[in-house]
C-alpha cells in the first residue's frame, strides 16, 4: 500500500522554530536565576557567627498561665482592674433581679447622682462637674473570679517582691567583692539582662520576652504564673515539719464572697455620693431615709422598688480595707465629706498645739513665779541684816 503524507500548511514550518526559540529562552532564563541564586548565597562569615535572638512576645501579649482568649481570663483581669482602680467598692447581694429592674434602678441612680451634682454646682456657684458620678457604676459579678481577682490583688505585689530578691541578693554577697554577673556580655549597659543589639551575642542567650516559658521573671501580669503561684502560697502557706502552724493570709472580705454578688464601683472616695447612694440603695432611716415621692418620683417605681427589695448591703472595701454594713454608714455620714474630716482634724491638731503651748507656758510662768520668789526673799533678807548692821555700829 501507497502511504500518503499530510501536507504541511505554509506557515508549520515557522510555528515550529517559534516554539524552539521559546524554549530556549526559558532555559537560559532558568539557568540565569540559578547562577544569581548562587551569587547571592550567604558568605561564610555569616554562617560562622550566630543571629541575635528575636523577642517571641510582643509586650502587649506576654505569654499567660491561664488562657488569655476564655472569657474567665478576661473577666479576671477586669475585676483585677476594676479593683486596683477604685478605692471605694460597696458589695450587695442580689436575689433574682429581672433585666428591666435592674435597667430602673440604674436609671435611678444616675438621676440621683445628677441631681446631687446640680445642688454642689449651684451651692458652690460653680460648673457642673459630673467627673465622680460619671465613673460610678453598677457591676453583675461571677462571685468565684471576683474573689480570685481579690486574692491577685491583695497578696500579690511584684514590685515589692522584686525589691525583696534585691536585698537578698546584696545580704548575701561580700560587701567589698562585686556581685557576680547575671550573664557573659560584653554590653556596659545596668541592666541585668544583655542587649539584644549585640553582635557578638550568640543566640542561646536567655532574654526578657525571648524565652518561651511563661516562667519567666518579667512576666508579672495578672494571668501570669509568678501572681497564680503568690496566690496559691498566700492561700495555702508552705509548713515545714517542725516549724509552727502557719495561717492563710486573708484580706477581710472571704465570708461576704458567697452566692450572687453585685458591686457598686466609685472612682474616689467622696463621703457625698456614697451617702446618696446609701439612702437610694440600702436606705437605713433616721440617718439615710428613702427619697421622698417629690424629690425622686421615679424611685418609688414598681421595678425600683422590687429592685430594692432584692438588695442587701454586704460590705464595703474601701482603700484596701474591709468594712460592714456600720463602717459603710460611718463613712457616708462624715458631714461636709472629706474636706469637712480634714476640717477637723486641722482643728484638733491646733487644739492640741495650743494645749500644749499653753501648758509649757503655764509651766515656765510657775517656775518664774516660784524663782522670782525666791529672789525677793533673798534681797528681803539681805536687806535686814544690813540694816541690822547699821544699827550696831550706830549704837
């Protein structure tokens, strides 16, 4: 058989060449991206010495013993805040309070406040400053994290803890030899830690945020291990075998930290507001009565006052201290608030001043009484035996 071959167009023969020219050029493109590739390989100097260590926690995000990203974390180190933030915090016990009762009462209190804002503008002929009782809020709390919050923030203290490995450290080193260094660096700077910038650092070299243990000593977070392992200790103290009986160190408030828990947070200490919010809140009369029907018609609301009813006055922490229900009301029925207290105590300071002036007084003048008498009784006597005396040689 005869086999016929297909004949070729007139434009095969160049479409061929073009797809040879191609693939040449993308063969020498290759081989040039691999010889640059080699060109550009690091020089062995740098591969002889070590890179500097980089920093894997930024200082916004240290590495924590709890989970950071649970909503229990978070809320701990909120109430960790709200409490380092506010020097007067009042407890209540809340007995199944609806959401619309709860949103009448907060309406109330900011009224109240508002209205005792306007009375100390207008007495004192001022503007309306609404600083303090802007800041006053109403807070729903999860009882079991707010009392771990109070023990980080009582029991744990990392600047007063560093201070105390400071002095240690000088107690147990020679006076006259210098303290051994921290770690080998050639850097000058004071810091116990080297600098990171240091070529020659190598990179096994320990550094602050650089290391991936959450044990490091600069972590001192609230969520951090250092303030986990003071509260443990604090609560459950290391006894040795023959040492005495140790206690757990408490903070005043543990008996009230039980059952459903609302927390009233002031900015400042201001005895005013508080006795407002006393007689809104926990009205005890004679000396904080409910408002009357005229002063605050909105207070004697249903919601308002089956909100109230729900309430009950615990406690009070206030500038680190625990008070009851009879401390909370002292507190709030300081007359004139804390510039009347300053008022008083100016007055029984110059009181005692002036006792004291007068009754050093008193005492000098006694004696000047008793040694101007004594001189008069000299000069009495002197002056009779010299006139006895002239009278003998007269006769």
């Amino acid at each position: 058989m005869q086999s016929f071959r297909k004949p070729l167009r007139p434009g095969h023969n160049c479409l061929r060449l073009r797809a040879i020219e191609l693939h040449g050029d993308r063969c020498q493109r290759r081989h040039a991206s691999t010889a640059a590739a080699i060109a550009s390989a690091t020089p062995a100097d740098q591969t002889i010495h070590t890179v500097t260590p980089i920093a894997r926690f930024p200082p916004t995000q240290p590495p924590s013993h709890k989970p950071p990203e649970f909503r229990k974390s978070q809320l701990l180190r909120s109430y960790a805040s709200l409490l380092r933030s506010s020097p007067l915090i009042l407890l209540f016990q809340h007995n199944n309070i609806r959401s619309t009762e709860w949103m009448a009462l907060r309406r109330e209190i900011a009224v109240a406040l508002r209205k005792l804002e306007e009375s100390r503008a207008s007495e004192a002929g001022t503007d309306l400053d609404t600083t303090i009782s802007s800041g006053i809020k109403l807070h729903i709390l999860q009882t079991g994290i707010f009392a771990a919050a109070l023990r980080i923030v009582e029991f744990y203290h990392p600047e007063q803890q560093q201070q105390q490995q400071q002095q240690q450290q000088q107690h147990h080193h020679h006076p006259s030899s210098p303290p051994p260094p921290l770690l080998p660096s050639t850097s000058t700077s004071p810091s116990p830690f080297p600098d990171a910038n240091d070529p020659q650092l190598p990179s096994s070299t320990p550094l602050p945020n650089a290391t991936p243990s959450p044990a490091d000593p600069t972590f001192t977070h609230t969520l951090s291990r250092h303030a986990h392992d003071a509260v443990v200790a604090a609560h459950r103290p290391h006894r040795p075998r023959r040492a005495q009986h140790q206690q757990p160190q408490t903070h005043g408030l543990e008996p009230l930290l039980s059952g459903p828990l609302c927390a009233l947070a002031f900015p400042s200490l201001s005895p005013a507001h508080l006795a407002v919010l006393i007689r809104l809140l926990a009205p005890a009369p004679p000396r904080f009565p409910a408002p009357r029907r005229r002063e605050q018609p909105g207070y004697h609301d249903p919601a308002v006052q089956a909100a109230v009813q729900k309430l009950l006055l615990l406690g009070a922490r206030v500038e680190g201290r625990a008070l009851d229900g009879a401390g909370v009301e002292w507190v709030g029925g300081m007359e004139g608030g804390l510039e009347g207290l300053r008022g008083r105590l100016v007055g029984l300071l110059q009181g005692v001043g002036m006792g004291l002036v007068g009754a050093l007084d008193g005492a000098g003048r006694a004696v000047y009484g008793v040694m101007e008498g004594r001189r008069r009784m000299l000069d009495e006597e002197q002056n009779a035996t010299g006139s006895e005396g002239q009278k003998e040689d007269g006769a």
